[in-house]
C-alpha cells in the first residue's frame, strides 16, 4: 500500500523569522556569504566556497559566459547550460576562464589614415574615447599610436586630417609586454599618470589594454571568485546521457564545477555518470547532484554517486509545470527541511558536511533569506538572473516595458535535448512553459540589493556567517491572515493605489 505523509508540503511564504539577540558587533560589515559548494569535514576546508550564496541555474535563457563573468566577479558562480552542442558548451566555459579581468581586447580602432571624422564616429558607435591606432585599424594589427580626445580639439581642428597627424605615436606611449602581470601594468599605470596602457606582443602588434578605470572595478568586488590560477570560477550542467563526451571537454575548457541537470536525481543513470566522473577525474573537479526533495534522495546519492552537492528541489520553478503534468513534486520548504535534516544527520554520523543548494521558486528577496536560514548553503536561482542585463536573451518591448524572454529547459524551445529527448518520454508533452520576465537592472545592481537585505536580517538574527545564521534560526509558520497582516493595510499606498497622472 502506498505510503501517505500526512503532513502538509509546505513553502517559503509561509514562513517567517523571529530576531535573535543582536549584539553591537553584529553589524553589516562584519558579515561573512562565504558558504561552501564543495563536500568538507572538520579535518579538511572545502576544495571550493563561493564569496556570496548565489548561483544561476543552467538554463538557456539564464548562463552564457556574460553572465558567468559578471556572476562570478560578484562571487557567485553561474551553470551555463548544457541543452546545447559540447563544442559550443565548453567554448562558452572557455571564454570565462580566459576572460582576463583588467586586459580588454580593443574594440575602437583605428588606420593611421582615417580622419578625425572618423574617430569621432567610432567614438559615438562604441562610446570609447580611447582608439588604439594599428597598421590596418585591427585591434590585433602593428600598434603604431593612440588618439584620445584630448589629442584634437573637435569644433577647432581640421576634422579631415588624418589620425596619424594628431595621434601620441608609439615611441612616446607608455605600454606594457605581453606576459606583464595585471599587478605590474597597474603600477606603470600609476607611476605614468596614465588612464590606459597598450599591452603589445613580441612582434609590436597589440593584444589588449589595461585602464586605470578598471583597476577601480576591481577594487569594488572584493568578493570576485577566482581559482589558483587567478582565473573566473565557472561552473556548467552536465547531462546523463553524452557525460562521457561532455565532462572530458568542459574540463578541457576549465570548468570549476558540474552539475547534473535533472528533475529527478534519484536515479541509477545519475549514479553511474557520478561515478564514471569521480573516477576519471578524482576530486579535481566539484560535481553537484539532484534533483532530490527527500532524505532518500540525498542519502542516495553522498552515498552511492559520492557527489559533493546536493541540489533540492522538484516541480517549484517559476516557469515549471512538472508536478502539473507529471504529479511529482514537493512544496519546496518542506523538501529543503527534510533534505537539511538528513544531512545534518550524515554529518553527526561520518563528519562529512555535504552543501546543499535550495533551487527554484524563490519568488523574492525574503524567500532567499528564508531558503537559507532553513540552512541551504547557498540557492541556484533562474527567473532572478532572466531579468538582468546579462542573461542571454534579447530585451523586448511589450506595452511599453522591456522584458527578456524566459524559457524552461522542459519546454518544447529548449527540451530537444539528451535530459528530455529520451524514447519513453517522447515529445508528448512539456514540463516548462515559454514566459517574458520585466528587466531589472545588471547583476551586481540586483545582487546588491539582495546582499544588502540577507545582511541585516542575519544582524537580527545575531549571526555573522550563513551557518550562524541557520543554527539560530527560529521560524514560525504563518496564517493566511498574518500573510495579509504582513503586507500594508488600513492606507493608501502612494505607489499601488493611487492613479498617477500622465
Ligand atoms: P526559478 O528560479 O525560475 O523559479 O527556477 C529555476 C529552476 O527551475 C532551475 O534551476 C531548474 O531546476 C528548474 N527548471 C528549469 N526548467 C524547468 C522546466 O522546464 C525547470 N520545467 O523546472
């Protein structure tokens, strides 16, 4: 006979945190996101932490390399997706463990022989002031000079003369040498008083350029997540099907960290490519495993697939109609507990922690703070990252807004691929829905916000760090009528109920 659990699959709105005593250093600044992504004990650090509790989901419409770059200087790492050819997968991994923070490739070049116009209108096309001057106006070609706008005066200069007459020609620019470390062309920078320094290779042609500005960026994400090499982590999804062609490339590429992209991780197909992946690769690589929403699943796979995450979650995702059309599921508060229980457990039992990543249907900043009090480690979030600048979809105007399209990987757009493609399954039916999601800024704007929140609600709870945060939470299960309670009531909000005028 079937097995019924009686109690309730509960969600994250329904629950809220009471404060813990706050004590005068629990403040802001004081608080520590790094979290561990990689299985650890007492005796041995994780082989990987993230700076900040946050990943992007592997998805079509979420993680290309724009977003693992921009994710990964925030401190997060993103999953790009894996519903796409090896080739192009691990070319994306690629272009983020090459993307040399502070080195740019110039994209505003210019002949010696085009005119002031010219310049002028590469400046208003790429919005650089800064045009490297090459024997054939490539951005690889000999470096001959560079023309900035303080070399011409616009509405006084002849603006039909050519580049060469008003450029600082090599012989007086300040550059650097291919192999210069980022440290070193910083310190000319500064010793020069320049904005920008060419870096060219052994033959004279140029290869990139380093700003002062960016040196400033970089100060500003103190929280960027590097490998030793001082390269962007990345992770990527893997499937259980093409495993053996895919890991192999991705980690070629450099690839920090896989997961297995699945609904329903409790499986034998999850298990055996785990373990042909452990076995090649040892633990040289961090690989993640789910979708699990029991203690079975979990223990399934630390102990069987010897993973190092466990991901949690079926059927909750914003554009996910899984527990509609297939009836598997579990509210994702009440699959994150059990899932955080029995870990807890393995951990009494062999001193082994295993993360655990909450993923999906976390419709809001207070979800995420909820997620991770109920003691996820960090959460894998898509509908967040859709509405950024960085996500790789194009904007789209409707009624006025812009908005990004949003697709499940279960969906007919994205699902002609191994996870969905298999005989039994057919294309008889989808699991995702195609959606618009409104833009909302860049990563770090919408990661800034969220940050800044998770901090002062862990001062509340009198934490510093995220397993502080978890091993003090108190929550308590609210009724609908405190639901409404928690909202406005008895007044007119300025933003929702009154008519403004046009
Ligand atoms: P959300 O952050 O948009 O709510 O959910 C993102 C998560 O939904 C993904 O990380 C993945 O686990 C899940 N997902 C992706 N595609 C589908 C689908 O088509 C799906 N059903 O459920």
């Amino acid at each position: 006979m079937a097995k019924i659990i009686n109690e309730v699959s509960r969600t994250f709105s329904e629950y809220l945190l009471l404060p813990r005593l706050t004590k005068t250093f629990h403040t802001p600044t004081n608080v520590s996101l790094k979290t561990p992504i990689a299985k650890n004990s007492s005796e041995k650090e994780p082989r990987l932490s993230l700076n900040i509790p946050f990943v992007s989901a592997s998805m079509q419409s979420v993680s290309g390399s724009e977003m693992a770059i921009s994710l990964a200087r925030r401190g997060g790492c993103a999953f790009i997706f894996c519903s796409q050819p090896i080739e192009q997968q691990a070319a994306m991994v690629s272009r983020v463990k090459t993307h040399k923070a502070g080195f740019v490739p110039s994209d505003s070049n210019l002949r010696p022989d085009n005119t002031l116009n010219d310049a002028i209108a590469l400046r208003k096309k790429t919005g650089h002031s800064t045009m490297p001057v090459t024997h054939d106006g490539s951005k690889n070609g000999q470096f001959l000079g560079i023309l900035t706008d303080k070399d011409f005066w616009e509405y006084e200069d002849d603006l039909e003369a050519p580049v060469l007459e008003f450029m600082t020609k090599k012989e007086n620019v300040v550059y650097g040498s291919v192999g210069i470390s980022l440290h070193e062309a910083n310190k000319l920078l500064r010793k020069n008083k320049k904005e920008c320094l060419p870096i060219l290779d052994k033959n004279d042609c140029l290869h990139s350029l380093v700003f002062k500005k960016d040196y400033f960026d970089h100060m500003n994400n103190p929280d960027e997540l590097l490998d030793r090499k001082k390269r962007l982590v990345t992770g990527a999804g893997v499937n259980t099907h093409d495993y053996e062609d895919r890991v192999p490339a991705l980690i070629n590429a450099g690839v920090d960290v896989l997961c297995f992209d699945s609904s329903d991780g409790y499986s034998e197909f999850q298990k055996n490519a785990a373990i042909w992946t452990r076995k090649k690769f040892g633990d040289q690589i961090v690989v993640g495993g789910g979708n699990v929403v029991d203690g079975d699943g979990f223990r399934y796979l630390v102990e069987e697939a010897d993973i190092d995450f466990v991901k949690v979650g079926i059927g909750g995702g914003s554009i996910c109609i899984t527990r509609e059309q297939k009836g598997i599921g579990r509210g994702q508060a009440s699959a994150l507990t059990a899932v955080v229980a029995e870990r807890n457990k393995y951990f009494s039992e062999t001193g082994i922690y295993i993360p655990v990543c909450s993923d999906g249907g976390l419709a809001n900043d207070t979800q995420i703070i909820i997620a991770l009090a109920m003691g996820a480690d960090f959460v894998m979030m898509g509908r967040y990252f859709a509405m950024t600048t960085e996500s790789p979809t194009p904007r789209v105007s409707i009624g006025g807004r812009m908005y990004k399209p949003y697709w499940g990987e279960g969906s007919n757009r994205a699902r002609n691929w191994q996870r969905y493609n298999n005989e039994e399954a057919g294309m008889k039916f989808e699991e995702g829905i195609d959606a618009y999601v409104p833009i909302v800024g860049s990563v770090r704007e919408v990661l800034s916000v969220t940050t800044t929140k998770l901090k002062s609600t862990m001062c509340n709870m009198g934490s510093l760090t995220l397993k502080e945060f978890s091993d003090n939470a108190v929550l308590t299960r609210i009724s609908e009528q405190s639901f409404v309670e928690g909202g406005t009531s008895n007044v007119l909000s300025v933003d929702k109920d009154i008519p403004r005028e046009v």
